[in-house]
C-alpha cells in the first residue's frame, strides 16, 4: 500500500471528488493554507464517510470511527486499521469516497510531514468533529422511529462541533501562515468564522432533513418540535405544520452568512477573501432557495444552488479581482432579493 506523502496538487483531484463546492475554496486558497486546509478536511470528510457507512451497524461505525481518530491523534495509521478501512470503503455507493478510504494511507504521510503547529492544529479540530460525529452515532442507532436533539443548546454544541471548530481553525491557521491577514482582531475573527461554520451545517441540516429523517436522524429540536405538536416519528406526514421553525432557523443560518461575509471583507488577501466568501455568498442562494421551497418540498427533494448560477457567481468574482465593493453588492443583493 503506497505511503508516499501527496503533494497538494496531489490532494486536489481527490477533495474535488468528495466536495465539488470545498474544493473551489481550498483550490484558491494562498498557497502555504491549501496543502493544511486541504489535508484536515480530506481526513475530516473519511470520519464522516466511517460514521455514515451504509451497511455497518452503528455499533461498528463507532468502533471504527475511534480507531480512526485514535490513529490521527498518533498520526499513524496501522496497516490492520488501513485495510479495514479500505474493506468498508468496498460497500459504499459513492466512489469517491471508496477512493478516499483507500487513499488514507498516503493522507497519513502527508499528516505526518506537517509542520508540529500544523500537524497539532490539524489533529485538534479532527479530534473535535470526530466527537460531534459520535455523539452522533450514539444518539441514532439507526434502529426504530426517528429521535431529535433535546432542545436548541444540543443543536448548537452540535453544529459547533462538526462545522463551527472549522472556523477556528481556519483562523489559527492564516494567523500561523499569514501574519496580518485581518484587519479585524484575530479574536473577533474567529467568533466570525465560527459563526459561518455553524450556519453552514444549519443550512446542511435544512437540505438534508429528509434524508436523516429516513435514517432515523432529526437536528430539529425536540422541544421546538413539540411547540408545533410534531415529533420527530410524525414530521415526516406533516412538514408543512415545520414552517416557523423553519422559518426561524433560515433566519439564524442567514446572520451566520452575514458574519462570513464580515471575515471575508475583513480580510487583507484578495485569494483569502474569494476563499471565504464563496461558501458565504452560495449559503445566502442556498438559504432563498430553501424558504422559497418551504419544508414540505424540500424534505421531498434536497434543494441546491443550480450550477449555472455558481459559475456566473464565480465568474464576477474573478472579473472584479475579490473587489470589496463587487463582494458587498453581491452579499445585499443575496441577502435582501435572494436573487443571484
């Protein structure tokens, strides 16, 4: 099995095909951010991928999501554990993500040729997804009538987890490889990206609320559910009685966007601002599309930005060079008409 440290360009084809829209963002990324960035999330997308095996039980989805966290806490991954790995990855339907389970031998090099402040900062955000994706597997057994989080708190810790510790670490890392990257405190900066980092799995959990329903998984809070008389096992008959909640929550993942939109401008490098902006200004789209669908269709089919409009949306960006005015526009615009 090759145990060769990749390249970052190396790296790229493989995030490309796991995560078409994180890929544009690392891809522009300067160039000391992208080989870190693009190896945390490559190593955070193969735990997801391990927890949400499809034909493990969630028994042994746990147990080899905590071989694999152990072995990038030690930045080692025993042969044993690779090959399990790449055995899981034969009963998955998505072949790129079968590729990234039998690719984690050379992201392991790569893990371990990181400098020391790297390689720690990468292995801490890891260690803190893995325990939002545990907890995961502990509250949803896959077993039974679908169960919610408790209340909002839970849904936060969540949310802040698997998504926001991303905008920290994002933070500490332009801090480590770029300073002066802001013009905002490196604190205030990143309260901001922890923010966008929850409103973005906010948003992932309106898309996806269909499908981890049918998994027996509900992010909807329990006690807000029962304040419109549905449960998590009832939602399914009923979405349309979901729409306050779901309205409420488009509105708190649409403040989170607006303090992604504040990190970016805040930024100094123009490569930097087009790399947080993107995921930013497509969650804004994101957010019009899915209150414009409400909860009834949307639970029926995942909403998601057409890709003519993320071509267009890309290609102002370049033509304007990451300008802070052109960024602005766009970011009201999204936010007051939803319009593209």
């Amino acid at each position: 099995m090759p145990s060769a440290a990749p390249t970052a360009a190396e790296l790229l084809p493989l995030l490309r095909g796991v995560s078409r829209s994180f890929y544009l963002s690392v891809r522009v990324l300067p160039g000391p951010l992208r080989h870190p960035i693009g190896l945390a999330y490559l190593l955070a997308r193969a735990t997801d991928t391990v927890a949400d095996a499809p034909g493990l039980p969630a028994a042994a989805r746990l147990e080899l999501l905590d071989a694999l966290d152990a072995a990038i806490q030690a930045a080692a991954m025993p042969l044993s554990l690779a090959q399990r790995l790449a055995q899981a990855g034969e009963g998955l339907p998505d072949a790129c993500e079968a590729a990234l389970l039998r690719a984690l031998p050379g992201c392991f090099a790569a893990l371990a040729g990181l400098s020391a402040g790297d390689r720690a900062a990468t292995q801490a955000v890891l260690r803190e997804i893995a325990s939002g994706q545990r907890l995961d597997l502990q509250r949803f057994p896959g077993t039974g009538a679908p169960r919610a989080l408790a209340d909002e708190a839970e849904a936060v810790d969540y949310m802040q987890r698997v998504a926001g510790c991303v905008g920290g670490f994002w933070t500490a890392m332009c801090a480590a490889h770029l300073p002066g990257f802001a013009e905002l405190p490196e604190a205030q900066m990143r309260a901001l990206g922890e923010s966008l980092g929850r409103g973005l799995q906010r948003i992932n959990i309106l898309r996806d609320a269909g499908a981890d329903l049918a998994a027996g998984r509900c992010y909807f809070p329990a006690s807000r559910l029962q304040a419109l008389g549905l449960t998590a096992a009832t939602l399914a008959a009923r979405p349309g009685a979901l729409r306050p909640l779901w309205d409420d929550w488009i509105a708190q993942a649409a403040v989170a966007m607006d303090d992604g939109m504040r990190y970016a401008l805040g930024l100094r490098s123009r490569r930097l601002r087009v790399a947080c902006a993107l995921p930013a200004l497509v969650g804004l789209r994101t957010l019009a599309l899915l209150r414009a669908a409400g909860p009834a269709q949307a639970l029926a089919q995942r909403v998601k930005m057409p890709r003519a409009e993320l071509r267009a949306l890309l290609a102002g960006i370049a033509l304007t060079l990451a300008g802070r005015g052109h960024l602005e526009r766009t970011w009201h615009r999204l936010r007051d008409n939803g319009a593209p």
